[in-house]
C-alpha cells in the first residue's frame, strides 16, 4: 500500500475539525504546516480516548515525538470543516508509530497523510520507557 491509497477505512481514531481564517496563506489555501496543528491536536484526542488523562509531563505514561514525515496529496481552502483519522501502526519496545490522514468532509481521498513516531516517556525520569499496554493492545501492522 502507498501513503496515497490510505482510505478512512483504514483509520480507528477520528476527530472533526474547522479550518481557521489565518490558517489559510496567501495563496488562498490551508498553509502546510496548519496541517501539522490539525494532526497534533486530534493525537491528544486520541490519547485522551484511550483513558489517558491528557498528554502531559505529570503522567508517568506520557510521550514524545521522536520524528515525522508528511505528505500532502491535495490543497484545501477555508472554511472547510476536516475529518483527522490515527492509527496505530507499529509497536516497538519504546516506541510506535501513528499513522495519521486528514481528510476533507465526505471526500474519500485524504489531503495529506504522516506517519509520527513517537517515544513512550517518563518525564519526571527524563527517559522512554516500555510502550504500555493501551498502546499495544490496539495496533494494527498495516504496511505502508
């Protein structure tokens, strides 16, 4: 499978989006890195729909991102209202990987696509630490 041919099918974690005013540039389209916002913000949904209470460094199960990569298949303009899926797609001794894809409102094709890996972290400790099992129990390997 491509980054191009992910579809919503392929996502279990979903949040709803509205475009913003000053996300758009001056090219009348959503600015590449508004997208990155969009994906950061739905993360910590998704961890909080996993029981977490939040993303924060007070939680002795907590995270850090490691590196990501995007790739924008489509432009948006504003308004628009955006549908953010998350996967979890690898899971490592002290890492895994989500797979992410913002999609346009009933549009099948996703505008971009990233894959984030991300570190399981104790802050207090300052080092990763073991993925927990909230994290494991829900990954589905999907080759990409």
């Amino acid at each position: 499978m491509e980054w191009k041919d992910l579809r919503r099918k392929d996502f279990d974690f979903w949040t709803k989006m509205q475009t913003r005013w000053r996300d758009m540039d001056s090219l009348g389209h959503i600015n590449h890195a508004a997208y990155l916002t969009y994906m950061e913000s739905s993360r910590v949904d998704v961890y909080y729909q996993l029981g977490y209470d939040g993303i924060r460094k007070e939680e002795k199960e907590s995270t850090i991102l490691g590196s990501m990569k995007i790739i924008y298949h489509s432009q948006s303009s504003h308004p628009s209202e955006l549908e953010i899926g998350h996967r979890v797609s690898r899971v490592g001794e002290k890492s895994f990987d989500f797979i992410a894809a913002i999609f346009q409102e009933e549009i099948e094709l996703p505008i971009c696509t990233a894959l984030f890996k991300m570190v399981a972290f104790n802050y207090e400790n300052n080092k990763a630490i073991p993925v927990p099992g909230k994290i494991k129990n829900i990954c589905r390997p999907i080759a990409l």
